[in-house]
C-alpha cells in the first residue's frame, strides 16, 4: 500500500471508527510500520487539518464535534476507484456515436487530470479497456443537448417526431420526465401534453427540438414506474399478459444469467431446458429478443403471442424459398 492509499484508508478508519484506534491496530489495517503510523497521523492532522485527537496509549480518534464534518480535501481514490474511474473515462469517450464525449469534454478532461496526478509516474494502458458500441443509432447532437437541459431544467419541450413503425412526423409539446439509456439508445420518457398521457420517445427520432419556458407537469415517480417499468422493454405500458418462453439446454446455460425483466420468473426444467416468464405490453419487441435465438427458443404461452411468433418465422422462411 502506497503513502496516498494508507492516507486514504487512515482517514475512513478515523471517521468510521466510534473509539480511539490503537496504534497496534493501525499498523496491521495499514500494513506499514509504527513509525509510519506516527508520520501518517501527524501528516494528517498538520497539512490536512484533521481532527486528530488522542494519544499513542489510549488510541487516535477524530474529535466528536467536527469529525462528523471533515472531508479530506480534493477528491481522494483509491486504486479501485481510480480504475473504474479510469474506465467510466473510456466509456464516455467511445459510446453513444460521439454524443455523450462531445458533451461531457470538460469532465473528461478533469479526468484525465486526475489520473495523471495520481498516475506516480505510470502510464495508464488506456488502449486495454474497450468499449464496443452494439446498434446504436447516430443522433442530432443539438437535439440531445436540448432534451437533457429540458429534463434537468424541469421545462416543457417542443419537438418533431417521425415515428418509426408508421414513419409519421407529428408535432409534439411534452413535459420530460427522466432520459433513460437502453440498449445502446437513448430514449426521453415524458407526458404528452397533445394525448394527455406518458410517452416514451427515441431520442433519434426528435428533430428540431426547443426548450420552452413553461414549466414542466411533474409526474410522481411510482406513477412513472407503473406505466413506463411495469412492461417488458422500453416500449413500455400496463402489463397485458405473462410471456411463457423455453429455452433449449444448450441455450439456458446463458438465458438463466440474463435480466429481461424486474418481475420476470425462471426455472430450469428436468430435462435441462429453462422456463423464462415475463410481463409484456407490446408484442414486437419481446419477439425480437425471443427470435435472436432462433430454434433454441420456443413461446408456450398465451396463444396468441404464440401465433405471432409462428407466422413471423413464416415469413421469413417464405424469404428463402422464393
């Protein structure tokens, strides 16, 4: 353990710690030296204004009063933390098409800065951590902009909206609720203020987005769960059914880690096969997940879901054979 992690760990001791904290014990938490221990204390206290009191017979604690208050100063990691910092780093400067580095450029290199003071003199192999973009979809970057201002600032917004099942472009004023990142897309959940109900928009799809300023109708949050989280997907609504799905043995060694659902049920069957059931509003994007994997997978139940299934893999049986 390097000096700037023993000082960082020293400190949460101090200040998680109810009583005075021997010496001996200090020694073994921080694997170093008495002598050091004493350096590290007076360190503490002398250049970083630590409510160090006690002695080296009772223990060392921070004083009551104001070690409730104190915080290191500057920001402190560890090395874990500055690793996953150091990821989160990679994350931003390669996902979302460039939208989400562009916008965050004064972070990341805040970022960048930190590292390299807390690097000791080590090049950090940024080229190791990857972060591989899987179907995202490109957007206009002014409109990403306007939409996050509207949801922090609490203001309606005014957009354009091209559908993409019916490729409608309809004019829409909302009042943004929360932005949600999914599957690699990004997606405004808001109340129309045209259809009077909760919406979930793709982001891609705004265009000619403007922050207005009136104030945006704010929508509890368990009133946002029920419509927008209660279903299967980001297309979300009140729940219209219970998906029954098998998966082939070969298949379930990975189906069984995977989340589709917070209220989803799985089991494995005797014969090695898993059961997976799910809530689901609309149809359409379940079966895609459930056809992403093709004779390893098989819809049970309700019916009807069932017979969609079957006639989508008609169809694109009928592709091949013409």
């Amino acid at each position: 353990m390097d000096r700037y992690e023993r000082i960082l760990s020293l400190h949460r001791i101090l200040k998680t710690s109810r009583y005075p904290v021997t010496v001996a014990k200090l020694r073994d938490e921080l694997e170093c030296s008495r002598a050091t221990v004493y350096r590290d204390l007076a360190f503490l206290r002398d250049a970083l204004m630590a409510p160090i009191v006690g002695d080296g017979d009772a223990g060392f604690r921070y004083d009551s009063d104001e070690g409730g208050r104190f915080e290191l100063p500057g920001l402190w990691l560890n090395s874990e933390e500055l690793h996953a910092l150091l990821a989160a780093q990679q994350l931003m400067s390669r996902s979302s098409g460039g939208v989400l580095s562009t916008a965050l450029a004064p972070l990341q290199s805040r970022i960048e800065k930190l590292l390299d003071e807390h690097s000791a003199g080590k090049q950090w192999p940024v080229q190791r951590v990857r972060v591989i973009p899987h179907r995202g979809r490109r957007m206009d970057e002014h409109a990403f902009r306007n939409v996050c201002s509207a949801v922090l600032q609490r203001k309606q917004l005014a957009f354009e909206y091209r559908a993409r099942s019916t490729d409608e472009k309809t004019r829409r004023t909302v009042s943004p609720q929360r932005i949600t990142h999914y599957r690699d897309n990004w997606y405004l959940d808001a109340w129309d203020h045209d259809r009077d109900a909760l919406r979930s928009f793709s982001v891609d799809r705004i265009a000619t987005a403007r922050v207005l300023d009136a104030v945006a109708r704010d929508i509890e949050d368990d009133e946002l769960d029920r419509h927008l989280a209660g279903s299967y997907g980001i297309f979300s609504g009140p729940p219209k059914g219970i998906a029954t799905i098998v998966f082939s043995a070969k298949a379930a060694r990975w189906v069984a880690d995977e989340h589709w659902h917070s209220q989803q049920q799985g089991r494995f069957l005797p014969d090695g096969r898993f059961e997976l059931k799910v809530p689901y509003s609309g149809a359409r994007e379940l079966l895609m997940d459930v056809l992403h994997y093709g004779a390893d997978a098989e819809v049970v139940e309700p019916v009807a879901l069932r017979e969609q299934a079957r006639s989508l893999l008609m169809m694109a049986l009928d592709k091949y054979e013409r």
